[in-house]
C-alpha cells in the first residue's frame, strides 16, 4: 500500500512548488496564531491557487471558534479539517468536511478509548505530546500505540528522511506528516530536505512490498 504523504505548516510559494514537485498527496496549512507558521485564511487562499487537482488541501486548528474555522473554509478550498486541540467529535464534524483528530501521545492515555471517541474522523493523527501543541519536532515512542487500533493512522512527530523509513516498517500508518523534519527554519521548508522525506517513503513502501 501506498503511504501517503502531508508537507504541513508552508509558507511560501516556492515550498508549496517543491512539495508538489515532490509527490507529496497534501498541503497542510496551519490557521493556529500561535504558531511561526501561522497563515491567514487570505495568505492560505493565495498559495492554495497553486495546488493542482487531486493534491489534498488540509486546515489545521488549535481550538479556534466555530466561527473562525467557517472562515478559513469559506476562503480556502479545504478538503480535510484538522484538529490539534480539546476539540470534541460534535465539534469536529460541525464542518461536514472530512477530519482528523490528532491525539498527543504520552505513557498513561488511552489511545483505544481516545479513537473510539472519534468514530467519525477520517483518521487518527498520532503526534509528540509537548508543553502547548503540536509535537515540536520530537519522536513519541511508537510502542505506545496499541495492535488493531481502530481507524486510519496518520504518524507525525520527529520524521524526516532518516527515520520514517523505519517508522513505516514499524506502525504501519496510511499516512505520514512531517513538519520540522524539512524545514530550514519555522516555517521555511528546505527543499532538497522535502524530496529527500518523499523518497525515504516510496523507498520504505517498495521494500515493504517486496517481502
């Protein structure tokens, strides 16, 4: 099976080019104003022109009203929503858009309960629990997830070339998403770093296929 890829957090023409350029399947855009790689709905809206058909566009947010996620959606084409917040399921599905609940990874949560919680997202992001949101560019220890955990797995946290190879082999997510793990700064993705992370993938998908 192919593992499909997200290129989150872009802020710049050239880096949504790359990651296109790349194969990545999405873009993901961070509406969360805490964040370095803060976009407003209008700045998102300008580099979603340069998305071409069949690449996902994603939203990610961070307890924003219901009224500021309609916004985003009214001014950029969004295909998936994502949250990274307290958000519950009758918030998440408000939109009636596709969602992803990310669950912030730690010894002690219940990762079987937190999904069942969400029956209804599209899948489950599974990313580093740090000290505010989002995982900081940190790995979480993959033996937390549970065998036959329900839904369909997205893994985040702490991936770039060198170990989503192995990350693949070992979780067996439908997708990953990768941030930090190609940028050159927050919120500047360096591009040789981007085609280097899509490659390690297909690289991981083809030896998975082999045996």
């Amino acid at each position: 099976m192919k593992t499909r890829i997200k290129i989150c957090g872009l802020t710049r023409e050239a880096d949504v080019d790359a990651a296109i350029a790349a194969g990545a399947d999405a873009i993901g855009f961070v509406f969360y104003p805490s964040s370095p790689r803060y976009l407003t709905p209008a700045r998102a809206a300008e580099l979603a022109q340069r998305i071409p058909p069949f690449v996902d566009t994603v939203g990610l947010f961070v307890n924003a009203t219901p009224a500021e996620v309609l916004a985003a959606c009214a001014a950029v084409p969004l295909n998936v929503l994502q949250f990274h917040g307290d958000e519950d399921a009758a918030y998440c599905r408000q939109f009636a858009r596709p969602w992803l609940r990310a669950a912030r990874v730690r010894p002690g949560l219940d990762l079987v309960e937190f999904a069942r919680s969400f029956p209804d997202a599209r899948g489950l992001l599974l990313d580093a629990f740090v000290e505010g949101y989002g995982g900081g560019g940190h790995v979480f220890d993959w033996t937390l997830i549970p065998p036959g955990l329900p839904g369909h797995l997205v893994l985040s946290g702490g991936l770039h070339a060198d170990n989503v190879g192995e990350a693949i082999r070992r979780v067996r997510p439908v997708a990953v998403d990768v941030s930090s793990g190609v940028e050159a700064g927050k919120g500047i993705k360096d591009h040789e770093k981007i085609a280097a992370f899509v490659a390690a993938v297909r690289a991981a998908d083809a030896a998975i296929g082999e045996v």
